[in-house]
C-alpha cells in the first residue's frame, strides 16, 4: 500500500521476506531493515531471530510504542551484537487514500460493546495515527454511542501514559478527533455506488488497493490482480470520484492518446539516434499500455455487472427508500424488483435491508410479506436473518441521530429546492450522515449535548484539523463527501478513518 516493489528496488533492497516464513537462508553478507507490529509474537519472533541471526546486521522499526520489558528481552537475546538500531516508526495503519486511513478490521465489535482484543488494536492504531501526523487532539464522540466512548478513554490513557511522544509544538487552535459509530448510519454502506473507486469497491471489491479479477470471463493471466493506487497511477488519480458516466469517456480519451503513441509496427530502427529514441520511449509505452489494458478490463466489467445484475433499476429504488418518503410507491417499487429474476440475491436482500431501516415503524409496513418474497426466491434463509441482524445494529433504536427526517425549515427547503431544480442524477441524491456531521462540525454547530468533549476542555473557535474516525467501519462515498468538504473549506483539512472500510458485502 505504501511502496511498490519497483521502487523498493531503487532503494537496493534486493529481498523481501516475512519474519515468520520457516527455512529462511542465513546471508550474512545482507543488513536487514525490520518493519513489525509491536506484538508480543512479533517480539517473541525477533527473539529467536537475534539469538541465531540469519544477516549481518539488524535495524528495527516498530509501527508503534513499544515496551521498555520487549526492548529489555530483545537486547538480551542479542549476544552476538547485530542491532544496530531499534526505533518506533508510526505508522500502525493502513493509508488508502490521501486523506483516508483504515486497520483492516472487519467486525470489532460484539452486539453494541467492543471485542476487547479489538479496542486494545483500534486504540494503538488510532494513537498511532496520531503520532505519525503529529496531533494531540481534544476529543469529542458519539454520547449514543457506548462503543465511542470507551476508545475515546482508551486514547486519551495512551496520550496521558505517553504525554512526552505528545508533547508537539502548540497550534492556535488545537486539532480534534471526533469518534461515531457506524450504527448512527447503516444505509450508506448498503447502497451502490457511482463513483470509480467506490463502484470499484462495491462490484469488485478493493483489498489494500489490489482488484481481484479472476472471475472476469476470460481474462488475461497477467490482469487477474490488478492495483489500483492513485500514488503511481495517474489515470485513477484523476477519475476516482467522478462519476461513471464521465469514466467511460475518458477511458476513450486514454485509449486514443495511446493509439497516437503507439510505436509504429514498420517503425525502422535505422540509426543508433532511432534505436536510441525506441528505447527511451519503451518504458513509457510500456506503462501506459499497462494502464490502458488495466482501466479498460475494469470498467468493462463494471459494466457487464451492471447490465447483468440490472443495477440502474435497483441503484434508482435504493435512493429512493434512502432519501424520499413515499411509502406506497416505495414498496411498490421493492416489490416489483424482488419478483424479477434479473435481480440477485444480494441486491434483493439489500433493497429488503433499507425498506426495513427506512420504514420499520411505518403504519402499514410491508416487510413480512418482503421477507415472505426474498424466501421464495429460493433463496436461502440466511438473508431473511440478516434483515433483522441489520435493524437490530442500526435501526431506530440502535441510532442516536435522526437519519431520515429533514432537521429544520431550512432542510426542508434545501431539499425542495433541490426537487424543482431537478435533481442533478437519480444515482447520486444519496448524501451521508457523515457529510451533515462534519458541516455541523466546521461551522461550529455541532450539539455538545450529542458529541460531547471528554474531559473538561472545549474548542472555542472553529477547528481546522480533523480526524474522524468511524467505530465499525467507513466507505468510499463518506471518503467523496471528506475530499468534497476539503476542497470547499481551505482553512480546514479532514481526515477520515475507519476500522475498516465497508461494501455491502462486508
């Protein structure tokens, strides 16, 4: 996520090798550069390394604080003197975005109260965010939320344990953490989306920024895995938040430019100028053929899939249920699609999904006889009891804020507005909790009385740093809405984490 392999290589580092893989040969002619988790395995792997080291020297690095017993342990095991150094590196997450981090945990939390193991590894890996960015935040969280609470006490434990790592050099108006719950908003995570990168991630799904393709019907050997990281790929730098509509011409736009700069097949390699100008313009082509071929076979299938699964019809009822309130037509419309065999089971038991957060109270719900259709389907009895498992984790009991309704006059006239001026596209009315929690947030507006500060102190002026961090995990559509507000407030730079980052599927 951080390096590719090709610059790693021109840092001449020639080997790469996990501490725990058996049978590693002893080199004594290479230094090795260690970069590890803090763990008490790790440390314990490290310990039998030094006591027969396999290369000549050793610098370690740890992702996080460690210990002063681990570093005790370890410089006992070093007899023959091969450490030359032993640092903390922060860096005890995973950075996917410019603004977007994520420690790849997929449920962290047991009913409403954290998995202890879980909070213990989202507290090192929040403070080492901290760190590595050079922040010592006041603290605000979600008071709904027993789960935000906790790991806001937890963090602050480490800040006051390590207050000498904390003690960076005062700003005007101190940086905030903000800590919600991803049950205050479980719609987001079960729409489709628009965008290259969160399409991407719902249709094919992205795992530290590599693309699975092996199920595309026939596909090349060399694009089974692809990456996709707006660090050394500047076409997916560009495109990652527009809309698919626009991704589909300017994937027309590369492939005409690379057709211009297209080697000549009969190109005569006369003169040593000739060859000399072939071999400086290969590895660009080269590339460039490599990104071409890449984009091309993932927005190909984006497209299949969405054809396939008839994801315009069912994208168009999501949003609906997200954001309008017509009952009726609402659950006309579910059960039109539940009862057409181009829908899948996924998408079938998703639309179940928001019909029940979206109206588990109305008068006249339908959803026993949704639940009696998504049976008929065939469909195993699985998805019946994820309906209810996901009302149970975000429906109106589990939530601390008012998901659905308009707040005030202005809302209301905002979306009227909105509805007359026609809406901009059908796919993207969508806005997440999220983006009206930090606007809130930004213009100072945001109730103590919901997001109260832990400890005593609180902001007077409005805060410029943020870090937002999402219990139970974040998307790639609350990623869009925090580039957005980043670009429309300067003055103010957010940063979104989440324990993990979250499609449907997950």
């Amino acid at each position: 996520v951080v390096y590719t392999q090709s610059e790693i290589l021109q840092r001449e580092v020639y080997l790469f090798e996990r501490l725990d893989s058996p049978n590693r040969e002893p080199m004594k002619h290479l230094k090795a550069i260690c970069f590890l988790r803090p763990t008490k395995e790790n440390v314990e792997l490290l310990v039998q390394e030094l006591r027969r080291p396999k290369y000549s020297v050793y610098f370690i690095y740890f992702s996080n604080v460690i210990s002063k017993s681990d570093v005790k342990a370890l410089a006992e095991a070093d007899e023959q003197e091969v450490v030359a150094e032993v640092q903390e590196f922060y860096g005890d997450y995973i950075a996917v975005n410019p603004h977007v981090f994520s420690l790849n945990l997929l449920g962290c939390c047991r009913g409403h109260s954290w998995d202890p193991a879980q909070l213990t590894r989202t507290t090192q890996g929040l403070t080492a965010l901290l760190l590595s960015l050079k922040k010592c935040p006041m603290i605000r969280y979600q008071l709904s939320s027993e789960p935000a609470k906790r790991l806001a006490e937890c963090v602050k434990q480490v800040i006051t344990k390590e207050y000498e790592l904390f003690d960076f050099r005062r700003t005007e108006v101190p940086p905030l953490l903000l800590i919600l719950d991803r049950s205050d908003d479980a719609i987001t995570p079960l729409l489709n989306q628009w965008t290259y990168q969160a399409m991407v991630h719902e249709l094919l799904g992205i795992n530290n920024n590599r693309i699975d393709l092996s199920r595309v019907p026939g596909i090349s050997k060399d694009l089974r895995e692809v990456v996709l990281s707006a660090e050394n790929d500047e076409f997916y730098a560009n495109n990652m938040y527009l809309n698919f509509a626009e991704i589909g011409t300017n994937i027309k736009n590369l492939m005409e430019d690379f057709q211009r700069r297209k080697p000549k097949e009969q190109q005569k390699l006369e003169s040593i100028a000739d060859m000399k100008a072939f071999v400086e313009n290969y590895p660009q082509f080269k590339k460039m053929s490599g990104t071409v071929s890449k984009h091309v076979t993932v927005v190909g299938e984006l497209s299949r899939l969405v054809a396939e699964r008839n994801l315009l019809e069912v994208s168009e009822v999501e949003q609906e249920l997200a954001c309008q309130s017509d009952h009726s037509s609402a659950l006309q419309s579910v059960r039109r699609l539940l009862q057409s065999p181009r829908v899948s089971e996924l998408d079938a038991a998703r639309l179940v999904m928001l019909y029940a957060l979206r109206y588990e109270r109305h008068g006249s719900s339908g959803l026993p006889a949704l639940l009696e259709e998504l049976r008929g389907r065939g469909g195993s009895d699985r998805y019946r009891k994820l309906v209810s498992a996901v009302v149970e984790y975000g429906g109106k009991r589990a939530r601390g804020s008012d998901l659905f309704s308009p707040k005030d006059a202005v809302a209301i006239t905002k979306q009227f507005l909105k509805g007359l001026k026609g809406i901009e596209n059908v796919y993207t009315q969508h806005q997440p909790l999220l983006q009206e929690t930090l606007d809130q947030l930004i213009k100072g507006k945001l109730k103590d009385s919901q997001y109260p500060y832990l400890g005593p102190n609180t902001l007077r002026d409005r805060p410029q740093d943020i870090i937002v961090f999402l219990i139970g995990g974040a998307t790639y559509e609350e990623a869009l809405a925090v580039f957005n507000l980043n670009r429309s407030n300067p003055g103010v730079r957010i940063v979104l984490g989440g324990t993990t980052i979250h499609n449907t599927r997950r």
